[in-house]
C-alpha cells in the first residue's frame, strides 16, 4: 500500500528518542539517551502552578500569552542580557520551544528559500524545515570540539538563504558557541540579509568559565534576530511545554499568525507559575548549574574509564562519547548492542546528522538525573568496560 505520508515527510519516521526509550523500557536499562529530568523543578514555581489551577485559571489563556508571563519573560531579557523588549508586541508565549521554532520557519520560509543550520542538529529542525517547504543546508560541527569550520560555514549560504537556525548551548554536543563564533554567523546574516533564529532553551546551563552570547546583544543583530527559550530545561518541567521567543514586532506578529492555527493557546495554569520561576534569586540559577555540572563530571569520568573517548561539554544536559576504543564502528548498532553491555541506553549522533560519517560511532549520553542513578549508570558502564 502507498505511503499516505506527504513526499516532503519520508525518511520523518519514529524518533530515536521513542525507539531508545522504549528499548530501556524493554530491557531494564537505565535510560540516559532522552533529556528529561527526573526530578521537579523548584517549589515555588510547582505551588505557583497549583494556586492557578485551583484559583480557575484552566481556560484558554490569552493567544500571546498570560500579561505576568510576558512580563516576565521581558524582563528576564533585561536582566540578565541588557535587552528591552516590549511584552506587548515584542514577546509570544508558545507550546515549548519547539512549537516556537515551527512558529517562526513557517512564518518565514517557503518554498525555494533556504536555511542554514549546523549539524549535528536537534531533529525538529530538519522536520520543521521540511514542512515549510525549504531547503536546508548545513555546516558539520566534528567531534571532538566541534568548532566552526568558517569555509563550510560560508559554503553553507547563498542568495537564497532566508535564516540562519542556531543553537547555543547546543544539543547534542554541549558546545557553547564562542564570541568570535557568533560573530562569524552574525557576519555571514548580514552580508546575505538573513534573519537569525536562535534556539537558547539551555541558556542557563553553561559550566565553569562558559559564556552564553545572545546574539542579539551583537552591534546590529537585535533587529534580525529572534530569540527561542523555555522553561522546561532550566526549571525541570519539560512537560509543562511552556516556551517563548522575543524579537522586534513585525516577526513577532508573523510568528504569531502562524502560532494560532497549531496550537491556538496552551499551557493555561503552568504559564503563571513560569513567570513566578522567572522571577527566582540568581542563587538558584546558579544552584541549577553547578548540580548539573557537578552530574556531568560524574558521567564524563565514567564514560572514560568504559574506555570511550568522551568530548566534555560546556553547558546543556548532554555528553558526547566515541564507542570506536571499543571497537564500534556503528553507532547506532552500539546504542542497540549497549543495554545488554552495559544496561544503560545512549542515543547515536548519527541521526542529527545529513553526513552521517561525521558521527559515525559517536553516541550521545544526559546527565541530567538524579546522583544516585548516574552513580548506578556508572557503576554499570566500568563494569562493562573491564569485561
């Protein structure tokens, strides 16, 4: 039977995410290839979420969004990065970062246009990317430090391109992107009068002396750049899809008109409690780094004395480690072979990639779980690396 699945859509199958899951599922291994926490964020923020459901605040919330939530994400812009944006026309609430990033591209592309992004990219992109009818072109980061290769980079653009999507900190290889990095991209958007889409959902997980850039703190780059956070990374509640962008007003409100016809609204109770999370001391972003850092490090030396060569990361959730010491030449046979190894689950890189040989027997492994599970993972992994 034919494939009812729009030509633009083949090769979208499944995630990896729900494969491995469900494989640590079946197998009993521990699960660290999906970037979910398994603890809860902090309790002001979970209270905050009760008093809204229980003071009725169960309806369909404003499209832009919820006034404090607004707010509040205006003025998280402003006190951390010096930005001024305007809640009322500079700001959009959306399903998770993921609906923002699908808001804006379909808002902005169409058919013929292109899109530069790096790979190993998040896998919504490449999806999302599709959907509008783009072409998407890329430049490899390579392993083991995955710094921007300019000439790729530059090969990457033409007078097609419509936006640059970009990801710092970046998943899947915990790379934070260096000042003259994002200037380099900023250079390039210029020259071929792009927009620049930034994804910035790990924008307070960075580690020791790791600089997060906004690009729209560069000279010139606020009024072509339009910034995608949320807060399921930084407060611990991917399933409360709560996200945002902020960007000057006329790509807002296209963002917008597209917005309301995915999803309409969402999120309605959890988006008063994220303006309160917002709204915490600076003790306990800090807090959150280092305890992820501190996670980390634990993982990386476990990786390590497996035998995988690991790649240490300067922010996000993720750790990248080559299997090929181990004799691997397949990462993504590894990632199936590794929960009877070693009872634990990683993810291939391979699959963020279009050249698949970049990544070739690079696995992917987050960190971001409770001590006692990643003591256990580690406990596994040693084990598995003696044998």
């Amino acid at each position: 039977m034919r494939s009812l699945l729009a030509p633009r859509m083949a090769g979208f199958g499944t995630t990896i995410f729900a494969e491995m899951s469900a494989l640590a599922t079946r197998t009993g291994a521990i699960n660290l290839g999906q970037g979910f926490p398994d603890t809860d964020g902090p309790r002001e923020m979970l209270e905050a979420a009760k008093a809204a459901i229980d003071g009725g605040r169960n309806q369909y919330p404003p499209g832009p969004g919820v006034p404090e939530l607004l707010d509040a994400v205006a003025a998280h812009q402003e006190r951390f990065y010096g930005l001024r944006v305007d809640p009322a026309s500079e700001v959009l609430v959306t399903v998770g970062a993921t609906e923002a990033i699908a808001s804006v591209i379909l808002a902005l592309c169409e058919a013929g246009d292109e899109v530069v992004t790096f790979e190993p990219y998040y896998d919504s992109y490449a999806a999302t990317i599709a959907l509008a009818g783009a072409t998407r072109r890329t430049s490899v980061l390579r392993f083991p430090d995955f710094a921007v290769d300019e000439e790729s980079l530059r090969a990457a653009f033409s007078e097609r391109t419509r936006l640059v999507l970009l990801n710092t900190p970046h998943n899947p290889t915990g790379k934070v992107f260096t000042r003259a990095e994002m200037e380099l991209v900023a250079q390039l958007a210029r020259e071929h009068d792009a927009w620049v889409v930034t994804d910035e959902v790990y924008e307070h997980l960075v580690f020791e002396d790791a600089d997060h850039i906004p690009m729209a703190t560069l000279p010139g780059m606020a009024e072509r750049t339009i910034t995608i956070s949320s807060a399921g990374k930084t407060f611990s509640a991917t399933g409360w899809k709560v996200g945002w962008l902020t960007g000057p007003a006329e790509a807002v409100a296209a963002a917008r008109t597209v917005k309301q016809f995915l999803t309409y609204v969402g999120s309605g109770p959890f988006q008063p409690a994220v303006a309160v999370a917002l709204g915490l001391g600076d003790e306990v972003y800090r807090e959150l780094a280092a305890s992820l850092q501190a996670k980390r490090d634990l993982l990386c030396e476990a990786l390590q004395a497996s035998g995988l060569m690991v790649s240490r990361p300067a922010g996000t959730y993720f750790v990248i480690a080559d299997a090929a010491p181990l004799g691997a030449v397949d990462g993504l046979e590894f990632a199936r072979r590794l929960p009877e190894l070693a009872g634990v689950v990683g993810v291939p890189v391979s699959v963020f990639h279009d050249d698949a040989d970049a990544a070739r027997t690079l696995v992917r492994f987050a960190f971001c779980k409770r001590d006692e599970v990643l003591v256990e993972a580690s406990r596994r992994l040693a084990r598995a690396g003696r044998s």
